[in-house]
C-alpha cells in the first residue's frame, strides 16, 4: 500500500546528507544520501514537474477555438 508524504528533512552529516522522510502514519526512515544522489533526486522531480507543466500546456492549447 502507498502512503503518502508527510514530511522529509533534508541536514547535513559530514560529508553526505541525512534525508528523513515521514509518512501519513509518523512512521520515519533516515537515509544517508550523497551529494550526487541528492542532485539526482532534484533532476528526476524537475523533470517530472516540467513534464506536468508541458502536459498542462498541451491541455490548455486543445482548449483554444480554432480559426477557421
């Protein structure tokens, strides 16, 4: 089953990262990222979100009358 984000934390450990990540429960998990792996993750949501963006885009263009 999904759950859904509650919150996540994102503080520095040394040289790497802990990102805390709570769910709609108050269940936690703590991972160590790097700096790479957290660059990673800003890509992938960047992309999904011009995706979104470009997908709304489209959708208001179909909206347009058409000259004729």
């Amino acid at each position: 089953m999904t759950k859904a984000l509650e919150s996540f934390t994102i503080t520095p450990a040394g040289e790497d990262y802990l990102l805390q990540i709570e769910d709609e429960d108050g269940e936690t998990i703590d991972l160590a990222v790097s700096v790479d792996q957290l660059d990673l993750m800003m890509e992938e949501i960047e992309r999904n979100l011009d995706a979104e963006d470009d997908a709304e885009i489209a959708i208001d263009a179909d909206d347009e009358p058409e000259d004729n």
